[in-house]
C-alpha cells in the first residue's frame, strides 16, 4: 500500500491502514525520536513519544497534504518536533523546581549563591552516565518513589538504591571539592 493511500485511508479513520502505518514507521519514528534526544530518553520514553506521534497523525489525516509520495518527511518532522518540546518543557520543569527555592532567599548575594550551585549540581547530574542520570533526576526532579524508577528500568529496588547512593556520594565530593 503506498503511502498517499494509506493517509487517504487514516483520514477515513481506517483501522486497517493505521495498523500497516504503525508496522511501517514505528521503529522509523522511534529512531528520529532517540537521535533527537540525544540519549536523554529510555526506551519507555521513546515509545511514548513514538505512539504520540502515530496518534497525532490519525487525529490529523484529513488535515495533512503530502508533498511527495511518503510520509517520511511529515513523520521525521512531527517527530523531531514533539521531542523537543518534551524535552523543553522537562527543562522548564526542572529549572522551576530548582529557582522555586531561590525565590525564598533574601540578598541578591544568597541568589547568586543559589544560581550557581543549581548551576554546578545541573552539571554535575547532566555528566552522569546512564541509568545514573536518568534515576537521579526521576527521585530527585520528579520525586518518584524508588520502586517505580526499579520498575520503569527494569531493575532491582536494591540496585536503584545504591545507585542513588553512589551518585549522591559523587555530587557531594565533587561540589565540596569544587567549592570549598
């Protein structure tokens, strides 16, 4: 089925077509989204993103006007789109999180102070390796519980644990001896 055609089919709300649409270009689509993101992502996150994707296109089928004859380019844009607004608005989430703090402190001197901790602890998580990053930001950022971010990766609760503990004990001997 060529790709005009199945988009003809999506826009008639065909199960069929977006079922031969998920086969074609899933793994195209997860591809853009994980060189996008540029490792920040894990494979749940990829999925989601994916799935996003396909979803928006059955949503939008009658409104999209292809260019050529695929859909590759209209699925590597919507991809790479959609990427990085979620990884802008984590960002923003993120920063939120760490400035609500400096909202709390009086002297220009103390938000000084507090802007470039957030700095060098914000470098210091971003040098991380994988899985550490992304467990340190899922307890610390978004506060999960640790058999949630156990489950999410597909790890032991024991191992998460002490991975939050040696990157804990990392942050902390690396701030202290680049701030003493």
């Amino acid at each position: 089925m060529e790709d005009r055609t199945l988009l003809y089919g999506i826009a008639r709300k065909d199960p069929k077509c977006f079922e031969t649409l998920v086969d074609r270009y899933s793994r195209y689509i997860a591809a853009v989204v994980a060189k996008v993101a540029g490792g920040r992502f894990n494979s749940y996150d990829v999925e989601e993103i994916t799935g996003d994707v396909l979803v928006k296109l059955w949503t939008d089928g009658p409104k999209i006007m292809l260019r050529g004859d695929s859909l590759k380019p209209y699925l590597a844009i919507a991809a790479r789109n959609h990427t990085l607004n979620v990884l802008r608005k984590r960002q923003r989430v993120i920063e939120s999180e760490l400035e609500d703090d400096a909202v709390s402190c009086p002297s220009a001197e103390a938000l000084a102070i507090l802007r470039q901790e957030k700095e060098a602890i914000s470098g210091m998580v971003q040098d991380m390796g994988e899985p550490d990053r992304e467990i340190f930001i899922r307890r610390y950022f978004y506060l999960e519980k640790v058999r949630d971010i156990a489950s999410r990766l597909n790890m032991q609760e024991k191992a998460v644990t002490a991975r939050i503990r040696r990157a804990k004990d990392k942050l902390r001997i690396h701030y202290e001896t680049e701030n003493p």
